[in-house]
C-alpha cells in the first residue's frame, strides 16, 4: 500500500529577540488537518513533528535534527507515496557565498540555533529535500516564513492576481528589467527627471525582489528571489509547494479567533476544509481570495516540473 509520512515544524523562538507567537499553534492545526481529515497515520514512523516547545532534544528543532528529519521524510519511499512539509517560521537571507544567484544572496530558514548553527539555505533545501526524492512520489511543501517563494528552489512558479487569473511569473527577470531600464535611463546625461525616474523604477525592482518576506522583522535583509544556475528544470520531480510573500509593512504573524497563527498556514488550512476536492489552481485562488480583505500577502504555487495545475489536489 502506498504509505504516506508528514513532517511538521513550529519555531516561536521563545525567549529570544526574534519570538513569534503562532508557529507552533500553525503546527498544531495542520497535524489535526492531516489526522482528523486526510486520515494521515500519526504513528512516529509516519508523523515527526519539532517545535521549540518540546523537551525531548530529539524533536527540538535545531538545524541538525532538522536536516536528519528533512532526510527522513524522503528516503527510503516507494513509488505512490505521498509525504508532507510543513515549516512555520522565520526565515531570512544570506549573502550568496558561491556568487551564482544575480540577487547575491541565498534565500534560508532558520532553526532554532540558527545564530550557532547556521541558516539552512534554499540551495541546501533543494538538494535535501527535492533531488534525492525518488520518481513516482509526491511531496506536498507549506512554507509560512519569510522569503519563501524560492524556499526549496522549484523551477516554476504562479501567482494569482486580484480577479483569480493564476499565471507563470518570473519575478527575477521582471525585477532585472526594471534596474536595467533604471540604469539605461541615466546614460547619455543627468537630469532631475531621469533620477527621479530611475528611482522609481529601481524601487519597484526592489519592490519585487523583497516581495517574498511575509512575517515581519527578517533576521537578514537581503534582495531574494534567485535565477538558477542549476538545471533544476529537468528534474520534473513530483513537488508542489504552497507559499506566501508580502510586503514589508505587513505582519502575518497574526490571531485569529484569539488564537495567535500565521495567516498563510490559516488560510490554506481553511481553503483546504472547505473545499477537499479542489484544484491546485483553485485553491491558489481561494487562498488569496480569503487573505486579500485584511493581509499584503499573495500566496503562491511553486512546482518541480511542468504539471497540470488543473488537476485535483492530492496528499
């Protein structure tokens, strides 16, 4: 039979300067999502879940234990298996240290020892989590973090807009063109119209670039979304990832019902009780639809190969 495995991980960072309030509330919810109306087992071979809450060092999630449970949960499968991310936290951005990303910087996410161990960045992300993932199994990804729209590093990605339109965006290129723009204006000569002009096309480049954050306050400031060098396209690994990114004024760490949550982890969450059998597509709109009244944030769908967006979702 086919077995299916979830992976479920909260970060408050209690006690430090960066605490949040709804991560591991996040967690909480979408364990009883899973168990109560997807019928996932909750055995502990089936279901791990770390949050900073814990006692036991072996479920606390600092950036060791959460790479051994990120190899965990895809290894070791079989084709039909269907295995579950979710991470609610904080995540942030590093300078790029191989100098491959035109941004310059690495998107991350951060463990709860992430000031001694580390960022763990989308570069490392992918290369745990989607490489290794064996053909024929499906990995469902909820990301509710800073910078996550190229979190894991999936080839194509959609967004939709404010009348429901979903389309394939590459934010990178756009957010270059307007720079380039921005810098081709100012040659041949300096004017007050042209640095204003130039200004405000570089704003709006950047406006791109930092797009993606969507909790407040991220550890590291960083331009994000990255071109990969990588020939991750042709992977066409069976990974579908629900994310959200806002804009800097915003924060989604939010409370809901007097229950501190993440705003992205609740709507999807809500969408997904509400309409069991809807389509990727559908519940990216429907997502957005219940976020767009009261948050910034626009969720999107990243994918590891080039499926039908039209089809019933399924985890």
């Amino acid at each position: 039979m086919p077995r299916r495995k979830a992976l479920l991980i909260g970060i408050n960072y209690t006690g430090s300067k960066y605490e949040l309030a709804g991560c591991v509330n996040d967690v909480e919810h979408v364990r009883r999502y899973l168990v109560n109306d997807k019928h996932f087992p909750h055995d502990p071979a089936s279901m791990v879940i770390l949050t900073d809450i814990q006692h036991d060092p072996r479920y606390r999630p600092t950036g060791q234990n959460m790479l051994a449970a990120f190899h965990w949960l895809v290894t070791n499968n079989n084709p039909g298996d269907s295995l579950f991310l979710h991470y609610s936290g904080h995540g942030g951005q590093v300078q790029d240290p191989d100098g491959d990303r035109e941004s310059g910087f690495d998107d991350t996410i951060c463990p709860v020892d992430f000031e001694q161990y580390g960022q763990i960045t989308s570069d490392t992300l992918h290369r745990v989590l989607v490489t290794p993932l064996a053909p024929g199994v499906r990995l469902t990804v909820i990301f509710d973090c800073c910078h996550s729209g190229t979190a894991i590093e999936l080839p194509f990605v959609y967004r939709s807009d404010a009348d429901g339109r979903v389309g394939l965006v590459d934010n990178v290129k756009q957010g270059l063109r307007l720079a380039q723009a921005a810098r081709s204006l100012i040659q041949g000569g300096f004017s007050m119209k042209k640095v204003d002009d130039a200004k405000q096309l570089l704003a709006g480049a950047q406006s791109f670039f930092h797009g993606l954050a969507h909790r407040s306050e991220p550890i590291s400031e960083g331009l994000g979304e990255e071109k990969f060098v990588e020939d991750w396209k042709t992977e066409g690994r069976d990974v579908w990832m629900f994310s959200g990114y806002r804009d800097d004024q915003t924060s989604a760490d939010t409370s809901i019902s007097n229950e501190p949550t993440g705003a992205m982890s609740w709507a999807f969450m809500k969408t997904m009780r509400e309409y069991p059998d809807q389509s990727y597509v559908q519940i990216l709109q429907r997502t957005r639809a219940l976020l767009s009244p009261k948050y910034s944030q626009i969720p999107q769908l990243s994918v590891g190969g080039q499926f039908d967006l039209n089809q019933p979702i399924a985890f």
